[in-house]
C-alpha cells in the first residue's frame, strides 16, 4: 500500500477521527475559536478531508470552498455537504484552483506536516487571500515530532518519519515531516505572512467526563501547534 494513500482508508479514517478525542475535542475547537466570527467569509478548506471542519465553518455563516489530493475523502465531503458545494480536488503542492485574493482566510487543519517544502503551498496560500487575509494552520507539535523515533534527529533539520496508523483494524503506512518551529515561523515570513497568534490549547472541557484518562494527558503535555498568519493589509 503507498504511504499516505488516504483512498486507500478514506471511510476508516473519518468515521475513526470523527467524534474522537484529538479531533473532536481537540483540533476542531481550537481552530474554530481562532477562527472566530466567519459570518459571511469566504473560507479555503485546505486539505478538507472528509468535510468536518468545512461542515462547523458554514454552519457558523462561513461561504465554504475544499480541496483536497484524496478523491475518496472529497466523495466523503460531498456526501456530507452536499452535491453542490464548491469541493475540488487538489494537491496542495501544486497551484490551487483559484484566482487571486479571492478569500478572506485559509484553514489548513494538520495537513502541512505532510510537506517536506512549505514554500510553494503557502505561497499560493498567500496568493489566493486577499490583502488583510488570514492563514489558520495545525501541525503536529515539533517537541512531540521529534520523540517518536530513536535516536533523536538534528531538531533543527527537516527530516521524515515514518509510521503505522490503525483504522478499523487496518495497518497502513504514514508519513510525516518535522520540521523545528523557528523553520516554520521562517517559512511563513517567506511567504509574506505576518505572525499573528501561536497557540497550545486546552481540549474542550467536554471531553473531560467522555474521556478521562486521555484528556488528562491531552491537557498536560503538547499534542499540535496552531498559527494564525496574516497578508498585509
């Protein structure tokens, strides 16, 4: 099986990351707070997925676009969202599908660590924002990247991992990029962003009764990192 061949477990992965801790209760909320008042915004689901979080946005008044590479995640999205929502299908390594400052923010939900160079993709992130646009992302923690493999690699290289993830009892190879965070803060003065907000959240509150044992390790060590980054206006 191809490493993070996402067509390959596109039903498993969504209905494992649903309504479970880390996402549920963890990623979502904290970029639909940093996110804010999306009433009317036209908001760039970059890396959409199966739709969840473009699901919470236009629920809150957000005029909602997705891409995405997976064909099988966009079928998921669709089904979710309906036939006539604007989702395409995308590799974020490549140009977007989009003319330029044609949104008012980008949200990109753990989806740069699958990138060895951020360079391209947030220069056409850049490209399609309008002036005073802004870039909501999450990536894997770099302090918690660079505990999973031994011995530690050079934290300030950008190196893969890989990995195995199970899904409805399916074993199927994954691969990460770390990268330290002064390579990611650079990486978007690159681009031509302005730093706004870096974020550890909490989970939400919620989660503690629904899953005791976890949400107390969620809320006492790093999990993901969160960046608002802003075009100036």
């Amino acid at each position: 099986m191809e490493i993070n061949d996402y067509d390959g477990f596109a039903e498993a992965y969504a209905a494992e990351t649903e309504n479970s801790l880390v996402n549920a209760y963890y990623a979502r909320p904290a970029m639909l707070d940093l996110a804010g008042d999306v009433a009317g915004r036209r908001v760039l689901d970059a890396g959409c997925g199966s739709g969840p979080l473009s699901a919470a946005l236009r629920e809150r008044g957000a005029v909602v676009s997705g891409v995405d590479a997976s064909a099988g995640m966009l079928a998921l999205a669709r089904r979710r969202l309906g036939e006539d929502a604007d989702l395409r299908r995308a590799d974020l390594r490549e140009p977007l599908p989009f003319g330029d400052g044609v949104f008012d923010d980008v949200v990109a939900s753990l989806v740069l660590h699958y990138l060895e160079d951020w360079g391209p993709t947030l220069a056409e992130m850049r490209r399609v924002l309008r002036p005073g646009g802004r870039l909501i992302a999450s990536v894997d923690h770099p302090f918690v990247a660079y505990t999973i493999e031994e011995p530690r690699p050079d934290y300030f290289a950008t190196t893969s991992y890989s990995f195995q993830w199970t899904f409805g009892g399916r074993s199927v190879p994954m691969r990460f990029w770390r990268k330290s965070l002064q390579a990611m803060i650079d990486a978007f003065a690159v681009a031509g962003f302005r730093l706004s907000v870096i974020s550890e959240p909490q989970p939400d509150p919620a989660a503690r009764e629904l899953f005791p044992d976890g949400f107390r390790e969620l809320s006492t060590r790093p999990c993901f990192l969160f960046f608002v980054v802003e075009v100036p206006a």
